[in-house]
C-alpha cells in the first residue's frame, strides 16, 4: 500500500508518503490563507523529490480545520431550515435555543416543529405528521433555504421519521442539502440537534471545500481516491465526509496522536503535539485518542458526538516571548513566522527564535538572535516547559509516571525529562507526525442505541451489525473490521429486557481496483 498523507495545520502543511509501513518521504509548505495552495504546494514538493514518479497512490489522506474555524470564526455558514419532530413535547426548548446569538443570528434560516418521534424504546411517541412536513418545506423553498436540518426525539433508535421527513422535504426542494440528526449518532436531543444543525450549516463550505482538495489532487498529476480524517482517528470516503463535515472538526490533533502511536511503537502513552500555534495534550488508549465522555462546546454550541478528549495550550513554535518579565504564549505568529520571526529579519521575537539562538534549532540568520544569552534561553525553555508539565498533569488519568510522547514541529520546547514523566520519547518524522497519522488512518463505523427482547449477546452482536455496516459504508474492507470497543447497559426502567449498546468497529481502508 502506497498513501499520502496530508495534514493542514495553523502553520504548515505536512504531506507524507507512506510505502508499505514506513514513511518514504516527508515534505512541510506553508499554510495558505485558501489553505488548498498550501496542499498543492506540499503535493508539488513531494513529487519533486521524485517518490511519486511512475507510481500508483492507493490513497490521498487529508485532515484540515477548515470546518471548525469556519464554526469558530463564524465565516462561510449557510442559512439552515431546523425541523424537529416532537410536538406536542419539546417545544419549550427549540432549536437554537442554547446557540450563542451572533451564531444562531447567522445560521437560522426559520425553525418548524411538528408531531412525531420515538419513545425510549423505540415506540412511536406521535404519528409523523407528513402534512405539517410539507408545508414546512414549501415554506423553507420560499423562504430560500437550500440547506435543512432534521431532528427528531430518539431518532437514533428508529430514523424512521427522520427519513420520512427528508424525503418529503426533498420533493418539495430537490435540490436541498438535508442533514438527519441520526446520522450524528448519539441519544440527546438538543446536542444531536445541534451537531446536525452545524452540519447543514456547513453543507455550502463542505462542497467547495472538497472539490478544491479533489481538484488540488488532479493538478498534481495523482489518481487516486480522496479521504477525509475524523475526529477519532479514522477516515471516511470524500462523498461519506462531504455529507457529515462535522465529523472532521477535532481531525488535526488526532491525526498527531494516532501518528505519534504508530512512528514509537506504543499503544498507551501520554501524547504532547506542539504545533506553531498551540499545543494539544492527550491519552492514547490502544492507539487511539481517549475520547471525550462530555459534551463538547463547538464554538460556544454544545454537541455529543465522537471527540478525542484534548487539552489545548497556547504554546508552539511561533509563540510570543516576552523576556521581561519571561513570558510564551498564548499568541503565535502562526503562518507568518517565515516572515515575522527574528531570525528571518521580521520583529517579533518567538519561541523558534530562542531555539535558534539557543543552537537546538538550525534555521535563518543565528546573528539576528546573538543578543540572546544562554541564561535568557533557558529561562524560556523552563517556562515553556512548565507549560507542558502542568498541561500534561491535568490530562492524566493515573498518579504515577507514564510515558510520553513528544511530535510536532514545535517539540523541541519538550525536554527529555518531566515531573510525572518516565520517559519522553522523539520519534523519528515527528515534526510530520500529524500526516503520518492521516496516511495510516482506519475507517470506523459505530453504534449506540437501545435493544429490547434480545439476550444481551443477541443485542451486542446486532449492534455490531450495524457498526459494521456503517463502516463499510465510509469505504472501509469488510474483512478487516474489528471491534475496539463495546459496552452494554441494563435499562432496569424500561420493559422487555432493555439494554443500551455502544459498539465501535475500525478496519482498513478497502483496496482500489
């Protein structure tokens, strides 16, 4: 298998070619403002060292924060028409009702509640009322609405409204981007609603996004199949990603950590990814992130759905220093450091500065940096690296020493030796550690929902079933599939031998012709 993966961070674009297990060849571009110059130009100087020449690509990884910071910094959204089904319960809370204003204010298009949904286990709660259904999407195609949200209580139980209803919208608006709730997976009402929401919001941004990197692909000279990173770790099919954006908002960081297990050989490790901009702190449990139990906020919005559970610091290679009193982070010069930082000829002095002055790095003009004395650098080094202490502190889940492994451009910042730390490991390519990640990706599928009259053995092996299934469908080769985590839950309140199931599934990605 020969894959390349592609890792589009604040600062740099890393691409990497993967042959047979190993890394062939690395290459680091700067990041783009349109972020797709930034991977034609990484994909350009991969094919200039020759590696790709008269050789076929399996397949082309991409991670990008494309989506997210679209979410965060509230650009490229689109109009959303929200229907829930529900009625006559839930209507105290609609949609939107938890959202921060100037977001809401951008995103909602109009809200339609009408009967409908599911109870607990699976029972019809209200007849769907497809009348109101269509009324409401002829009042959606009036209003001028191309992208839709549909929401229903339990749905992930039994989508059978939610299909219903997106199939009377469609007919109404043919040509409408519609996002079920169901297919975000988990029981909550408001937070699946939300996930499905941000995700019809993003439908517009989705498309040209992916078509740029699809293009990008082609303008190389490449044929191969484009996938799109997840939060967990995995990827899906570009057509699976261009659907469900959301899925992809935490891909960068998990990229890092499912490369920096597969470049040192551990599989349960603490995890420290300095990038330009921030560091991400995390667990790697089995060689995949531990994921996030909580709600998580997505720009202020609260959402349920898969995420790596990270700790984000101010602290990278391009950090602000201030010498007094000593200070880095949390700002970064980000992309700009080629441009702003001392040692190239710009003002603003960084962390990459220090490190220069300091000899650990070699880059620029070290005589830009001469007035900085070993005592200055390594006060900066001791702050940046209390920094990473203390973050690595609160994201431990045990009270002694574990291991830890250090990727990332800006690792340099971690020294080899940490209080609570039995070994900081650099690995080899961890400066790309990010697209190493991406190029190694499984395909996942999960499953969480509610089973009545099943044995509980009957009831787990359905719900791998259907992980199964929905792995298959994100491009994944069936044969590969295995399951990396299930759990079951006796509901005691609920008749007819009820348990709650959580299966999740990963497997290689299946083989082009």
């Amino acid at each position: 298998m020969r894959r390349i993966g592609i890792d589009v961070g604040g600062t740099n674009t890393d691409a990497v070619l993967i042959e047979d297990g190993k890394v062939v060849r690395a290459v680091k571009a700067p990041t783009s403002e349109d972020v797709t110059t930034g991977i034609l130009d990484s994909l350009r100087s991969l094919g200039a060292t020759g590696a790709l020449k008269d050789k076929r690509i399996d397949g082309v990884m991409i991670g990008t924060t494309h989506f997210i910071n679209a979410v965060v910094q509230r650009r490229h959204l689109t109009k959303v028409g929200a229907l829930r089904l529900g009625m006559p319960a839930s209507a105290s809370l609609p949609p939107f009702c938890d959202w921060p204003e100037d977001l809401a204010e951008l995103v909602r298009g109009g809200v339609w509640m009408v009967e409908g949904g599911h109870e607990y286990d699976g029972r019809p709660f209200m007849p769907l009322d497809e009348a109101a259904v269509t009324k409401a999407a002829e009042e959606m195609k009036a209003a001028g609405l191309r992208s839709v949200g549909i929401s229903s209580i339990f749905s992930p139980l039994d989508p059978g409204h939610e299909k219903r209803a997106a199939e009377l919208v469609a007919a109404v608006i043919p040509d409408a981007a519609i996002t079920c709730s169901s297919d975000l997976g988990r029981i909550g009402l408001l937070e699946r609603e939300n996930a499905g929401l941000l995700n019809a919001a993003l439908a517009d941004l989705s498309r040209d996004t992916i078509a740029a990197f699809e293009k990008a692909i082609r303008d190389s000279g490449l044929d191969a199949p484009l996938f799109i990173t997840q939060n967990d770790g995995t990827v899906a099919e570009a057509a699976q990603a261009r659907r469900l954006p959301v899925y992809s908002f935490a891909s960068g960081a998990t990229n890092s950590m499912r490369g920096a297990a597969y470049l040192s050989g551990l599989a349960d490790a603490m995890v420290i990814d300095v990038g330009g901009t921030t560091a991400d702190v995390g667990q790697l449990k089995h060689g995949f992130p531990r994921e996030a139990n909580s709600v998580v906020k997505i720009g202020g919005v609260r959402t349920l759905f898969r995420m790596p559970d990270l700790l984000s610091i101010g602290l990278g290679g391009g950090s602000h220093v201030s010498l007094d009193p000593i200070k880095v982070g949390p700002v970064s010069v980000g992309y700009r450091l080629l441009k702003d930082g001392i040692a190239f000829g710009g003002k603003q002095l960084t962390t990459t500065d220090v490190a220069v002055a300091a000899g650990v790095l070699v880059l620029g003009d070290k005589s830009k940096v001469a007035y900085l004395d070993k005592a200055t650098c390594d006060k900066v080094f001791a702050e940046a690296a209390r920094l990473a202490e203390e973050a690595i502190d609160r994201m431990k889940t045990e009270a002694g020493d574990v291991p830890l492994i250090a990727v990332g451009g800006g690792a340099f910042l971690v020294p080899d030796k940490l209080p609570g730390v039995s070994q900081v490991i650099h690995v080899e390519h961890g400066d790309c550690a990010n697209a190493v990640g991406a190029a190694i990706a499984q395909v996942a599928g999960e499953c969480d929902q509610i089973f009545k009259d099943l044995t509980r053995g009957d009831a787990i092996a359905a719900a791998r079933d259907i992980a199964n299934d929905r792995a298959v469908t994100a491009g994944a080769d069936r044969a590969s599939l295995q399951t990396i985590e299930s759990e079951d839950m006796p509901l005691a309140y609920l008749p007819g031998n009820s348990v709650r199931v959580r299966v999740r599934v990963v497997g290689d990605v299946k083989a082009t012709a």
